[in-house]
C-alpha cells in the first residue's frame, strides 16, 4: 500500500511488513534488505515509537518515541520534520542523509 498523505511521500514512507512469519505491517524506510526505520503507533499513550528495525532479527536495534500519535502526520508541519530529524538520528552512519 503507498503513503497516502503528502508528509508520509515526503518521508519516503511505505508499508514494511515486520513479521518473522505472516504479516504485520508498519510505516516505515526500507534502509537495506536487513534494515528498516519504522514507526509504532502507541496509541493509548498518544505517542509514536521510531526505531530502526532489523528485519533478519525481527527486533528493535535502537528507538526514539515522539511525543505525538502517528495518526497526526497528515500535512509537512513540525510532527513530520520531528520523525525526519528522528530518522537521521537512528539510521546508521552511511544511511544518513548528507547535507548540502
């Protein structure tokens, strides 16, 4: 399934299934065959869980939360920037964007 809102194309956000066996799938970037950036919904606490993903190990290797729903990231305002900025921080050094 494509992203559906104009931040998650912008992120470069698609569905990565996470599941060692069946299907469960998260928004996310596919960094590698093995490497992801994924977010997690937590809704009853209103947050968002970013991690980077081992998709060989089906586990977290590191994660932020972000003090807001996933569902809220709608339009490009500063949820979308605050996943981005959290993204740069969890992917590995030569995943990381380079700036101008």
């Amino acid at each position: 399934m494509a992203p559906i809102s104009p931040a998650e194309r912008r992120l470069g956000l698609e569905y990565i299934n996470i599941a060692e066996h069946g299907v469960k799938e998260h928004l996310g970037r596919r960094l590698s065959d093995d490497l992801a950036l994924v977010l997690f919904d937590k809704r009853k606490s209103g947050e968002t869980i970013a991690a980077l993903w081992s998709l060989r190990d089906c586990r977290a290797l590191t994660s932020e939360t972000l003090k807001f729903g996933l569902g809220m990231l709608w339009d490009w305002d500063w949820r979308a920037e605050q996943v981005e900025m959290a993204f740069e921080r969890l992917a590995p050094e030569p995943y990381q964007a380079v700036a101008p």
